[in-house]
C-alpha cells in the first residue's frame, strides 16, 4: 500500500476555494456566437419589392 503524499499549501488555492464557500461557484462559460453565422442569418441588404413579388407569385 502506498503512502499518502503530503498536501504542500497553496495559498492560491485556499484563496480560490474561500472565494467559493463565500461567493459560490462561477457560472459556466458562455460560447460567443461565430460572426460570420451572425452575419449570413442576418443579411445586409433586405429584398427588394421585384424579388418579393415574385417569389409570392411562384408559391401561389
């Protein structure tokens, strides 16, 4: 059987885990949106009337 390893302190630790019992645990990242399928979901340009028109004429 092997022995325990001693715990060395880290203050760095006892810090953050202080933080925690006080404050508690920090809310889980959040993933940016990608930019370029912001942009492609929104176009730049809104359709014109002509391409409107015809598009409502085809589906009828």
């Amino acid at each position: 059987m092997k022995k325990a390893k001693k715990q060395v302190f880290s203050a760095v630790k006892a810090v953050k885990s202080n933080a925690r019992d006080r404050v508690g645990t920090p809310p889980p990242e959040r993933v940016l949106p990608d930019p370029k399928q912001k942009r492609t979901a929104n176009p730049k340009h809104k359709e014109t009337l002509a391409a409107l028109i015809s598009k409502t004429g085809e589906e009828a």
